[in-house]
C-alpha cells in the first residue's frame, strides 16, 4: 500500500510540473540592442518559467519596472493558486494539486540575467525580434486579472519579498498546466514551440532548445 501511494505520488508530481533540465542550444547572447531580445525558459525544476530583460517589458507590462526598479530581468511563471502560493506538506496536498482550480503567474524579478542567477544549465536562451517581445508582452498582459484600478491583482507574496503571486484570468487544469502556459506564451509571441501535451519542464525545454537552435546565428562558410 505504501509502495502504491508513492507510485501515485510521483506521477501526479510530474503532472504538477516535474521534468529535468535542458542545457541551453546556443551560446550566450550580447547585450539587449534594437535587433534582438534575449528571452530566457528557465527551468526551475518542477516547472518552466519566461525571463524578460526590464528594459524590454512593452505595453502595460511595463508596470513592472515600477514594481521592481532595480530589475534586471522579470520572471514570469504560471501555477494553481492553491498550490503555487503554498508548499504542499502532505500526500492529501500532491493528490489535490492537479486539479482544476483558480491560477495565478508569479513575477520574480532578478538582478542579474537568469543564466548568471541560476547557471547555464536550466537556461535556453532565445533571441527574439522586439516585435516578438511585444507579442509575449501582451499574452502575459492579457491572463493577469487586475483589480478596480486597473493593475494587476496581488494575492500574495512569496518567500523573497521579490517574488509575487498576481491573479491569472485562466484556470489551471490537467489540459492547461505551468508548462503548458509558457510553451503557449511562446507560441503567441511566434516562435516554433507547440503548448500541445505540454505536461512536463522537460518537454518544455526540449522544444525551446530547438526553437534557439533555429534562431541561433548560421556560421558562414570558410571561403
């Protein structure tokens, strides 16, 4: 029975997002410039997350160099309210998390560039056209609930006073998951990266690293 539970544990583990890492398919990118935008998937082990440079935020999503001024880089990350906001501590938690249920997008904000905060390992970088950027920007934008003022809607605050939890507009279900919503969010901003039977980090990074090797500079021939 105890082998059984723990079977049971491990599979609905991975459905809440567990896979490992991918190294990332190109080598480190230049500073922000008009041409490109280096965006980050960053894998954090149980789940995947979009990095954006500060400075690149378009549109309302601009809001928030206002709420971390001294950003670097702004994370973005998607999960169900109930379990994303509060560690699970018993088997009754892991067996609830894959439910449906409300869902909320955590923003970190980094001083650094994800792949200096977290290695280069569980880092793929893309470089993105600003146009791109834009288009991630508003897919972001566009599932954060916001509140009678306009803004987004804060529901609560995570362990480092520079991670916080924002309502999402979607719900979380088995077919709509934390990796689900990124590779989505890579779609929308019109990159080659399919969100169908995006279950786990890993095959989130698979088909980002795939996505950065397309984008990745073809060196040219000797002559």
């Amino acid at each position: 029975m105890k082998q059984s539970a723990r079977l049971i544990l491990v599979l609905l583990l991975a459905l809440s997002c567990c896979a490992p890492a991918t190294p990332p398919a190109c080598g480190p990118v230049g500073t922000l410039s008009g041409a490109t935008v280096p965006v980050y998937l960053v894998d954090r082990g149980w789940h995947t997350e979009i990095g954006i440079p500060a400075a690149a935020l378009t549109g309302p999503l601009g809001f928030y160099r206002q709420v971390f001024p001294g950003a670097r880089t702004i994370l973005f990350g998607y999960g169900k309210k109930t379990f994303f906001t509060a560690p699970a501590t018993s088997l009754e938690d892991y067996l609830i998390g894959p439910f449906p249920g409300s869902a909320v997008i955590q923003v970190v904000a980094l001083t650094v560039a994800p792949d200096q905060a977290y290695g280069t390992g569980p880092v793929v970088i893309l470089t993105l056209k600003p146009a791109q950027v834009e288009r991630l920007s508003a897919f972001i934008w566009g599932d954060l609930a916001s509140g009678r003022d306009g803004a987004p809607r804060l529901v609560a605050v995570g362990h480092d006073p520079d991670s916080l939890f924002y309502a999402a507009r979607s719900r979380y279900t088995l077919f709509h998951t934390c990796n689900g919503w990124v590779a989505q969010a890579l779609g929308r901003a019109g990159l080659p990266v399919s969100d169908r039977m995006a279950v786990f980090a890993g095959q989130v990074m698979a088909r980002g690293a795939r996505a950065a090797r397309a984008l990745c500079p073809v060196p040219s021939a000797a002559p």
